[in-house]
C-alpha cells in the first residue's frame, strides 16, 4: 500500500499515515505559508479577462520570469492544488530540521525561493543536502528549484534520488507532479503521462480532484497525436475546475477541449464549445481568435472579420496607455510558431489560422 504525503502534523487532521519523522511545527508553517501564496497560473488565467488575454503555456528553454506563458504557472497551479488534499515537499515538513540542525538553512532556503531568488536557493539546498545527505525531503525540494530554473534534468535526477531514499510505501504527489512538468520541459511526453497517471490516480484514491494535472496530461497526450485521450483529459479538468467554480480554470482546460474537438474533425461542437469559453471569459482573445479562424475555412467571411476585431480591436485595443504607441493586441496570433509550439494550439487549428492570416492579408 504506498501513502500519499500527507500527513499532517502539529494539531491537524492527518489524512494518511506518515513514514518520515518527526517535523518541525515552526518550520512547517514556514513552508506551507510559501506553498499556498498566490499561483502564477491564476494570475495567468485572470488575464484571460483583461487586455493580455492569452491562454498559452511554454516547456522551452526561454526566461521564465518574462513569460507568461511558462511551466512555472501550470507548476504553481498544481502545487495549489496539490495543497488543498495533499502536502507538496515545499508544504510539507517531514525532514529532521531540528535533530540536525538545518532549520535556519532550510528557512533561508525557503525564503528565497518564494522571493524568486532561486540561484540562492539552489545553493542553500546545495549545503542542506552536503549536511543530510539521507534525507529524500531536501532532494525534492531542490529538485523544484531545479524545475523551475529550467534545469530539466538537474531536476528529474533530484526527484529520482529523493524515490529512492523515501520508503517503499511512500509516494509523493508533488514529487510526481513535478517529475512530469521536467519532463515535459525535455519534450519526453510519454514519461511524463506516466508521473502525471500515477499523480491523477493516487489523487483520486485518497479524494484528491487534479484538474491541472489532468490538463497537462492531455497537453502531453496532444503532442503524440492521441487526440482522443487529450480530449478525455480536457473534459475531466474543465467538468472539475467548473464543480469547484474555478472560473478561470475551466475557461483554461474548456478552451482545450474546444481546440481539441475541431482537431478531431468535429466543428460543429469545436464551434459550440468555442463560443460557451468566450461567453464565459468576456476578455479571452483566444477563443475569438479561433473562431475566425474556423468561420474563415467555413467561407463565412463576414462572421470571422467579426470575431477577429472583436478579439484584437475591442478587447485589446493594442495602446496600453493613452498617448503610447499602438500595439497590435492579436500579434502572437498571427505567430504561427507561437501558436503551436507554446500555446500549443492542434495541428489543425494552426493551419486554419495559418490560413485565415495570409488570406485576409490578400483580400
């Protein structure tokens, strides 16, 4: 029988037995105050109702802290959830601070990465790790620095380490979750459906819901083609996120859905679907966007200019600010590169837009 990781102790509810010993209340505080702060992907997805409205994600090797498109808001918004049911490493605070006196590096540790400062963090770990070498807690904590400083393997070989030094009948959720973000960062796919199946399915057998995880598993199952399971995936996390009235994650995983429907040949739904997302998310370019581009390969011209000038004239007037320059609010929309490879759109519905872009450029 493997426990997820969540024990928890100092006067809460444990909702599993635990096998590391004994934590530090204090410390614990610490770390659970740095793991429920604001995640990057909520305030990624509000913009889906503002003027920078876009619902892309990245797994390449570009700055994380300038795009807001990277793995660091999908992995924030796992980790969010993850904490609602169970402890992610940098929530939980299993490790033996006090009996070997790392307390106050782990505590700087955690401070600076919740300050972003995460080459400092990485070498405070660094030292942590060279003290207690044993200890599988601080291998997985670095190998979250690790992810989120885009060192994708440095990162699956922490969270290896810290698997083989847990007991058997152990299982980290954070861990898994993560594993499946740094390998989705390699573009290994399939390794990272198998962290994020595991993920989903240990959820699920201790009442744990997982609609991030269940997305970025159909992102995955998208990039080698198995569109259906993709669909599946989008379906659950967007029918979750709608239950618990996350608003923004469900226009984020419908949004999927919908993209996917007209990947699989079916746009009469595609079309149905894409057009509930942008009547739940006033703000949303992308869902506009894509309706362009489907009415425009339908031959209704007129209907997809309209579409189109909502998305890039009413919602995003492209000036920022009054007297500044005059942006173009759908650029990356006309990036076909962008479009598919970052925010991931079907092979399809690139090629409508594709199409859509240089047609119209003409007529």
């Amino acid at each position: 029988m493997a426990f997820a990781a969540v024990c928890r102790p100092c006067g809460s509810l444990e909702l599993r037995p635990c096998s590391r010993s004994r934590s530090s209340c204090r410390t614990q505080s610490l770390l659970k105050a740095a793991s429920v702060s604001k995640s990057k992907f909520e305030t990624f997805a509000a913009h889906q109702q503002d003027d920078s409205v876009h619902t892309g994600e990245e797994t390449r090797a570009t700055d994380l802290r300038a795009s807001k498109f990277g793995p660091l808001s999908r992995r924030e918004g796992m980790l969010t959830a993850l904490v609602a049911g169970v402890v992610s490493s940098f929530s939980s605070s299993d490790a033996r601070a006090d009996d070997i006196g790392t307390e106050e590096l782990q505590v700087e540790a955690i401070q600076a990465y919740r300050a972003r400062e995460l080459p400092q963090a990485l070498r405070l770990f660094d030292k942590i790790i060279a003290l207690d070498p044993e200890n599988p807690v601080w291998y997985e904590r670095r190998g979250q620095v690790q992810l989120d400083l885009k060192n994708f393997n440095e990162a699956i070989a922490d969270f290896n380490t810290a698997q083989k030094l847990s007991p058997p009948n152990y299982v980290s959720l954070g861990l898994l979750g993560n594993r499946g973000l740094s390998y989705e960062g390699l573009a290994l796919w399939r390794e990272a459906i198998q962290d994020y199946t595991l993920a989903i399915d240990l959820g699920e057998s201790i009442g744990a819901k997982e609609p991030y995880i269940l997305n970025s598993r159909g992102n995955c199952y998208a990039s080698i083609g198995e569109y259906q399971n993709a669909l599946d995936d989008f379906v659950r996390s967007s029918e979750v996120f709608r239950k618990i009235s996350n608003a923004n994650g469900y226009v984020y995983a419908a949004s999927n859905a919908a993209l996917t429907y007209a990947q699989l040949g079916d746009d009469d739904r595609a079309i149905k679907e894409m057009k509930a997302v942008a009547r739940r998310a006033s703000g949303s370019i992308d869902m506009r966007a894509a309706l362009a581009a489907m009415y425009w390969s339908r031959g209704d011209e007129k209907t997809a200019e309209e579409y189109w000038d909502w998305a890039c004239t009413k919602i995003n007037s492209g000036q920022l600010q009054e007297n500044g320059p005059v942006l173009d609010g759908c650029t990356l929309y006309r990036d076909m590169d962008w479009l598919g490879r970052i925010r991931r759109w079907p092979p399809v519905m690139v090629a409508k837009m594709d199409a859509f872009v240089k047609l119209r450029s003409v007529v």
